[in-house]
C-alpha cells in the first residue's frame, strides 16, 4: 500500500517532531547536568574553600593566643585561645556535613585528628600550669612546644592539602562542564544540518535559540578555567540555559569574592603581622640596652631569645608574604639584560665565612660564553642563594660543592652539587612545594621554614626556565635550573 502525500507529510512531520522532541529532551537532560554540576561547585567545593581559610585563620589564632596565654599567664588569653576553639570545631563540622568525595573526607579526619592531638596537649599543658606553676616560671622553653608545634603543622598542611584537592575537584567539574558543553554544540550543528535538510524553518531557529548560548557557556567555561571570574554572561535562551547562565555568574561572584578575601587576607596579614612584630622586636632591643633599667644576665638570655625568635617570625611572615605575591602573580619583576656570572661570584663570596668555617672545598665550571639573559638580578639572586647555601649547609665539613654554569642547545645550565645526606627520590618533586623538607637525619632541615625552594621554583618558572634535583640517598644532592638564552 502506498502511503498518500498526507500520510507522508504527517510521517515526515511526525518524524521531524521525534528527532526535535528527543535532541530536545537530551539537550535539557545535558543543561541540567551542567546547572546540576556548578551548582555543586557553589554548594560545596567553594564553601569548602572558604571554610578551609577560615580553620586555617581560626588555628593561627589559636597558636597566637596560646603562646601569649603561656607566656603571659593572661586568664583574657586562654578566653580567646577557647573562643578560637569553638569557632574552629564549628567550621570542621560544617566542612565535614557538606564534603562528598572520600578524598576531603579523609582529609578532613585527618585534620581533626590532628587537632585534637593539639588541643589535648594545650589542655595538658594549661593543667600543668596551674598544678606547678611556680616550676613552668622559671624554665625559658616549654614542654608541649615541640609537639603542638608539629600537631598545629600537620593541621595547616592538611588544611593545604584539603584546599588543592577542592581546587582539583572544581578543575575536574569545569572540564566536565566543558566538555559537557562542547558536545551539546555539536549536537545542535548536527540538528541544524537535520533541519536544513528538512526545510523546516522553526527548527533552525529553535535550534539558533540553542546554539548561541551554550557557544557562550563553552567560551566561558574556557575562561574561567584561565583564572577570568568576570560575571558577565548575558544571553537570551531558554529558561534552562537561562538558569544556567545565572548559575555560571554566581559562580564568577563568589570566586572573585574568594579571591579578594585572598588578596584582604594577605593585606591584613601584612599590616597585623609584621608591624607589630617590627614593634616587639624593637621594644626587645631597648631592653638590652638597658633603657628599662638593669637587666641581669638570666633577663639578658631570655631577650636574646626572644630577639632571634622575633627576627625568626618577622622573616617567616616576609617570606610567605613575599611567596603568596608569587603564587598570585602579583610579584614585579624587573627584567634586565645581565649575565649570570656575577651573581654566581656574589652569592659564594657572601657564603666564604661559613664555607671557610666548615672548610668546604668549593669548585667552580663556568664557561666563558655565557651570553646575557633577560634576569631580575635581584630575585634571581635570592634562587641562588638558596641553592647554594642548602649545599653549603648539607655538605659535612671538609666536603665539596660543586658550582656550574654552561650554554648549550639555545639554554643555560647552572647546577651546584653537595655531598650531604642526599634526598630520597619520593622527596625529589615534593621539597619545592611550600612548607615541605626532604624526610633527611639533619639538624639543618630543622632550621628552615620549607619556602626556600619553593621560592627558587617560581623565580625560575617566571624567567621562562625550570628546576629540578637529581639526588641519591648518602650520595649527596644536585639541583639545577634551566634558563632560555
């Protein structure tokens, strides 16, 4: 039986509204997938974001309040220090309501493990301060400090950890977006050829109403995948993409919000930080002096500590300060033509007298032809230093270092090698992240705050270059860097 013309257009138009009713229904399923999607990046990692700075902040607190209150025996302290507490459980139990992978849970335990270990032993320490109190006056160094202090380091670090992995999860959800969008584009190409085909008219334009937005979201996904939080999206679609596109500007709100609390965090820390510590350091040195009358040898000691302690702080907090400017991209360069050989001379000359003291063999292979580089003397003086005074240090008396520089394949080579305890090859990557030193028996570790090669890390990768360590355990270490001629 042949099938009338009616028949055939009723088939070819029934036909036209399956193929738009099912590329619709995929379509919506797809939009809300996306909505569905950063939603949860609103919901949950940027709130756990915002909830990570605020344990962090609230456990800076805590060690700032705690030290004063032992210090001090200031009953007003050990308030705040409690305070503190409460407002740091509150943000843990928030966190730990609203995490959804196993990895922030985990994260997350680990971080109240360890602050329970904290807080058990501050609430030993506080017993043992009122139950022998007059023996606690006369000791200079406290009990706990060492183990509070690496209790409160393992919750900063895994508070660290917590914060790359949301980072991670939201880099992994907006490729998802991304190609979750993407592959809604080709779908509406595809309905459009359909419809051309076809000659339907109200399906090309059904599909237009379609296309134009999600190109939009695609292109704004790729932005805010590059660090652009502007909240500007604007288009006419359907109320679906309609939402979407409201949820895609919350989105850019509340990462500009997070990153301007970032950037006020640091102000804050600046100015709350470094100038009061400035003022102790100072009001330290007039009591040496005498200026608030006669200070006895014992009274003399403890000044000193406290002076070198302070001076310790103040640079820690520059150093971090100064680190953050580098991970924000906030740090100025000052790009010359210079060479690199006398710099290399400056910083082994600065480092004779402890090279002498410890009578360190030093040689040195610079070649002659080193050509002039596009360098911030200056930064690059400080990758430096810190290379070559970590071999200086971890090298054993009467040891050697050897310094390098060559040209070679459009690049420059500089490398310096000790003859320390070496670096385990797990530890390799992990020492130029912050706050992470090579698991090495050496008092020398113990000294240093974990920034120094993650400073020489972003000082290189700004010159264009690259770093790296080369190590093996007893063998002694080699770290070399890489810049473009």
């Amino acid at each position: 039986m042949r099938l009338t013309i009616f028949a055939r257009l009723i088939i070819g138009f029934f036909a036209i509204l399956l193929i738009m009713g099912a590329v619709n229904v995929y379509t919506a399923l797809r939009l809300h997938r996306l909505s569905k999607e950063t939603t949860r990046i609103l919901d949950v990692d940027e709130r756990i974001l915002d909830l990570r700075k605020r344990l962090a902040d609230s456990m800076l607190s805590q060690l700032g309040y705690e030290k004063k209150f032992i210090v001090t025996r200031d009953a007003a302290f050990h308030e705040q220090f409690l305070s503190a507490t409460d407002d740091f459980q509150g943000y843990l139990a928030e966190a730990l309501s609203i995490v959804d992978t196993v990895p922030k849970q985990s994260s997350l335990d680990r971080i109240k493990a360890h602050y329970d270990q904290y807080r058990f032993l501050v609430n030993d320490e506080v017993e043992q301060l009122k139950n022998d109190a007059a023996r606690f006056r006369h000791k200079y160094q406290y009990p706990y400090e060492e183990e509070k202090g690496k209790a409160a380091e393992q919750v900063l670090e895994e508070l660290q950890q917590l914060e790359t992995t949301s980072q991670q999860d939201i880099h992994i959800r907006m490729n998802t977006l991304r190609d979750a969008g993407s592959s809604a584009r080709k779908l509406t190409i595809f309905i459009l050829i359909l419809a051309l085909i076809l000659a339907v008219g109200a399906s090309f334009v059904s599909t237009r109403s379609i296309t134009r937005p999600l190109m939009v979201l695609v292109e704004k996904t790729r932005e805010i995948s590059k660090g652009v939080f502007e909240g500007n999206l604007k288009v006419s679609s359907p109320p679906e993409v309609s939402e979407l596109a409201m949820a895609f500007n919350m989105m850019c709100e509340k990462l500009k919000e997070v990153d301007k609390i970032k950037s006020e965090f640091f102000s804050a820390m600046s100015h709350e930080l470094r100038t009061p510590l400035t003022s102790i350091r100072e009001g330290i040195n007039l009591l040496q002096e005498g200026v608030g009358g006669s200070v006895t040898d014992k009274q003399m000691r403890l000044l000193t500590i406290l002076s070198e302690e302070t001076n310790r702080l103040i640079g820690l907090v520059n150093s971090v300060l100064d680190l953050s400017k580098m991970e924000a991209g906030m740090m100025v360069y000052r790009f010359q033509q210079e060479s690199l050989v006398p710099l290399i001379e400056k910083v082994v000359v600065e480092m004779a007298p402890l090279i002498e003291a410890r009578k360190i063999r030093v040689k040195e292979t610079i070649s002659d032809d080193l050509p002039l580089l596009r360098i911030d003397s200056e930064r690059m003086l400080q990758a430096l230093r810190n290379l070559i005074g970590n071999a200086v240090k971890f090298t054993p008396e009467e040891g050697e270092i050897g310094v390098s520089a060559f040209r070679g394949n459009g690049e420059v080579t500089f490398s310096v090698h000790d003859t320390g305890p070496g670096i385990p090859k797990e530890n390799l990557e992990a020492i130029f992240e912050k706050f992470r030193q090579p698991p090495v028996k050496s008092s020398e570790w113990a000294k240093g705050t974990g920034l120094g090669l993650a400073f020489v890390k972003h000082i290189i990768t700004a010159h264009g270059g690259k770093v790296w360590a080369e190590s093996e355990p007893c063998q002694g270490s080699t770290f070399t860097f890489v810049l473009p001629c």
